[in-house]
C-alpha cells in the first residue's frame, strides 16, 4: 500500500514499502511551466533543502530544495533525455528519485494536497 504526500516546493512524496519516490507535483508543473532542462542529482544522501533538481522551464530556471532527507537509491535518468516528462500528469513518468533512509516524522509533516 502507497501513501502520498506533498510538499510547499512542488513535490509529490509516495511512500512505497521499501522506499520512498518523489516527483514534480501539479503545484510544482504550474509554478515552472514547461520543463525544457533539469540537471539530475546524484545518487547518495542528501539533506532537506540541500539542491533535490536544477530546472529550465518557461517560467523560470530554479534549484528545488528535497522536501525530507534521505539516500538517493535511484535517479530517473529518462528526465535528462527528455526532460518534459516532469510535465506528465502520470506519476510514473514524472518521479525524479527514489530514496530511502526517510523518517516516518518527516514524511508525515509533508501535506495531504498538491497546493499545500
């Protein structure tokens, strides 16, 4: 069983039974637009609000912050060929990582709608 989450940055956070997934939630497509670039992070741990995704898109060219702390165990390498999958209403295409290593604590202070 899966639960997700969203976070004030734009992401979507699915709880999976081993992992978690984070994505670019409706809020996060409407605040950029058009994603025409994204430069990929690596895999390994990462803190919240240390540098998640670079993003050129046609409202803005930004860093997004992680919303939780973690290890990255997998990157969406896809993103980089064709980066307009961040665009994608399907949560299949637009995730970004995979991680573990996530509190239960963090991911439950995250919101229950996409423009929270």
């Amino acid at each position: 069983m899966s639960e997700i989450k969203y976070s004030q940055e734009g992401f979507w956070v699915e709880k999976k039974e081993t992992h978690y997934i984070i994505g670019l939630s409706d809020k996060g497509q409407d605040d950029l637009g058009e994603v025409s670039f994204v430069d990929l992070p690596a895999e390994g741990p990462i803190q919240k609000d240390e540098v998640l995704i670079g993003v050129e898109a046609a409202k803005a060219v930004t860093e997004l912050p992680a919303p939780v702390s973690g290890t990255i165990i997998e990157v969406n390498e896809g993103l980089e060929d064709d980066p307009s999958q961040l665009d994608s209403p399907d949560i299949q295409k637009n995730w970004i990582v995979k991680m573990t290593a996530v509190s239960e604590e963090a991911f439950l202070a995250l919101g229950n709608q996409s423009g929270l």
